[in-house]
C-alpha cells in the first residue's frame, strides 16, 4: 500500500497546510501546544487538590460531629 492510502484525509490535509514550514515554526507550534496541555493539566491538577480538601474537610467534621452528639455512658 502506498503511503498515502494509509493516511487519513484530516492527516493528509494537515500535512498540506504544513508542509511550507520551516523547523522553527514547527518547534514554535509544537512549543504552544505544550504549554497550552501544561497550562489545562495544572488548572486539573488545583481543582482535584481543592476537591480532595473539601472531602477531607466534610470527613472530619462528620467524624467530630459524632463523637461529641455520641451519648457517654459511665
């Protein structure tokens, strides 16, 4: 099979509207696309830890609320 059949026509396309660009603009628009997943994967990372704290803190106050409701018995 040819190299082309293998291909996608979104890849082909891809491919012909890149295929003009020198290795800087490659490396630049390889560069913001990192920062782009880097920039979406730490504001993922703030919101679980901001999740995970409000659990933390719903767990503890249930914890204490029942021990201190918790009739003594002596």
């Amino acid at each position: 099979m040819s190299d082309s059949a293998e291909k996608s026509r979104k890849q082909i396309n891809f491919e012909k509207k890149r295929e003009h660009y020198s290795d800087r603009q490659i490396q630049m628009e390889i560069l913001y696309s990192n920062w782009l997943i880097q920039a979406a994967t730490e504001k993922t990372r703030a919101n679980t830890s901001t999740i995970v704290w409000i659990i933390v803190i719903g767990v503890l106050l249930s914890i204490i609320s029942a021990i201190l409701v918790t009739p003594k018995f002596l």
